[in-house]
C-alpha cells in the first residue's frame, strides 16, 4: 500500500512561500461593522478629549513638564544607545520599506494588489491627518519649549501628535489588519501594539516629545486603522483598473502589425541578368561625330576616317609592334 510521505514542520514552512496557483477565492475584507464604528467613535471622542486637554493647560500639561523635568534619558543613560536604535522602527522610511517589501510577497504569492494598496491609502490617510494636525495646532517640542507650565500651542511647532507613534500604529498595524486567519490577526495586534508603545515611550524618553504628544499619535493612529474599511471598496476599483490597464497593455504588445489600408502593392520582379533574351533588347544608340549631341569620352573612337590626329614620329612604333633595334652608329 502507497503512503504519502509525511511532510516536516520545513517542508511546510517552504510550501507556504510557494506561489499559490491562483488567486484565493475567500479572502477576508474587514468591513464597517457596528462594533467597529462604536470602536471609532469612542477613539474619536478620546482625540478630542487629549486635544482639548492640552488647550485648555489641564492637569495633562502639567504632567507633561513633570515628566519632562525627570529627565529620563539622564535617569537611565545606559539603555541610551538601545533607545537610539529602537526609535527607527517609528521612521517612516524604514518601516514602510520592510512592510512594502512583506506585502509585496504576499501580493506575488496571492494574485492580489490589495495588500500594497491597503498600505498605501494607510500612508496616505496617516499624512494627510497627522500633517494637518501637526502643523494646524503648531505645538513646540520639549527642548524648544519657552514658558514653563504653557501648552506651547499655536508657536509654528510641528510636535502635536507624535508622528513616529502614529506611524509605528499604522505601519505594523497594518499587518494585523490584513492577516489571514484570525490567530495571526490576534499575535499581530499584540506585537504591533508593544511595538508601537515601545516607540512612543522612546521618544519621551530621548525628550523629543511630550506625553500628550505619544497619547494623541497612538490615538491617531488608531483612527486610521479602524476607519480603513470605508475605503475598501475604493482599493477594489483601484485593484480592477491596475489589472485592466495590465491586460491591455499585454494584448497590445501580442497584437501583430495590421496591414496597410489601401491599393494593393504592386510587386516589381527583378529581371535576372544570365536571361537569354538579353540580346532582344533595344539596340545601342549610335555614336555620332561633330557635330553631334555631345558624348563621353569613353564613347569617343580614337580613329577618324583621315587616320591618326596625332602627327607621325619616327620613333613611334604602333601599340602591340615588337619595336627594331636601334642601329648603332660608330662615333
């Protein structure tokens, strides 16, 4: 009896980075559901709330200066350095670029451009919020900070929220919103949350920020991955006109020439020269003397009817004529 072998925990690793054969039929789209939109109403109601907190220099500006004044970066200078290395995975740059390049996998293996549009429209959204809310408030950063106790609100800062948290929460979010089974969403939620408060606590941390300003980007970031499904139709059409502009640039470049339009060609044979009907051609034209129509040279006989033009030399011997010895004269 034939048994198949059984595949090892590598064989199945490997199986899985296999291209699948066609595009998956059921893929999960999360869309606006009631819970969601009860999720992204009480998150917005939260952004208002740390917003007006801040302008109205509340209890949560004080704590800001407080923490400020702790100076943690000389309280715990030996993490220092892993601090430093740590605050990257906020960078926009890097961390778009090892998600692009994970999604873009999963778009290859899947047959699927929604994976890289979904990160893209996050990116854009993230932008367009965050940089509106940044430059809109203008709030100043710790080491830039002038009146101690004030909000420094409304001084051409850009500090307020904290764009490496909002980016660390949609950037690594993002994965947990397009996992594929619900245990890969749940592990990939706790990892992007650690990592994004990981991230906002260093930059407190190196006082680049307030803590109002970590509040109000994971907050930020948060709105951007709960309202994602209302553009999930809009990835869709993107998707279908991306693959439409693909197939028609497919079947243009397989489309052969298409024939010119019109009378139809005349063809010329060319008339082999070993034929034997050479000599029923037209006859040469004679060659005339002056006066005459005027001829080459190479057309012209050196011989007239009165003989040689040239006057006769004693010494000239006619062409192919052995000459005679010369006689010799004694002196």
């Amino acid at each position: 009896m034939r048994t198949e072998p059984k595949l090892t925990r590598l064989d199945r690793v490997f199986a899985r980075l296999d291209r699948e054969p066609e595009r998956p039929a059921h893929i999960d789209v999360p869309k606006m559901s009631r819970h969601r939109i009860v999720l992204f109403a009480a998150t917005l109601a939260f952004y208002g709330a740390i917003v007006w907190a801040v302008v109205i220099t509340s209890w949560l500006v004080r704590l800001d200066w407080q923490v400020m004044f702790f100076r943690p970066y000389q309280q715990w200078s030996e993490i220092h350095w892993f601090v430093d290395y740590y605050v990257v995975l906020g960078q926009r740059g890097p961390t778009a670029v090892m998600v692009a390049a994970w999604l873009g996998w999963r778009s290859w293996r899947q047959h699927t451009l929604r994976p890289l549009l979904a990160l893209g429209v996050s990116l854009l959204l993230l932008n367009i919020t965050v940089g509106a809310a940044k430059y809109g408030m203008g709030r100043l950063g710790p080491h830039y900070a002038t009146t101690i106790g004030s909000n420094e609100m409304w001084l051409g800062g850009d500090i307020f929220p904290s764009g490496h948290t909002a980016n660390a929460v949609v950037t690594w979010g993002i994965l947990a919103y397009l996992a594929s089974s619900a245990r890969a969403q749940r592990w990939l939620s706790a990892v992007s949350a650690v990592t994004s408060l990981g991230v906002g606590m260093a930059t407190v941390y190196l006082g680049t920020h307030w803590l109002s300003d970590v509040l109000l980007g994971w907050t930020a970031g948060l709105l951007i991955l709960l309202g994602l499904p209302w553009f999930e139709p809009l990835i869709a059409r993107a998707e279908d006109a991306i693959f439409d502009l693909r197939d028609r640039l497919r079947a243009r470049r397989r489309r052969t020439p298409a024939e010119p339009v019109g009378a139809p060609p005349v063809l010329v044979t060319p008339v082999p020269a070993d034929r034997d009907d050479v000599a029923a051609r037209s006859p040469r034209a004679p060659v005339y003397l002056a006066p005459g129509p005027h001829t080459t040279r190479s057309e012209r006989t050196p011989i007239t009817p009165a003989g040689s033009r040239r006057p006769p030399h004693p010494e000239r011997h006619p062409r192919g004529s052995t000459p005679s010895a010369r006689p010799v004269t004694g002196g």
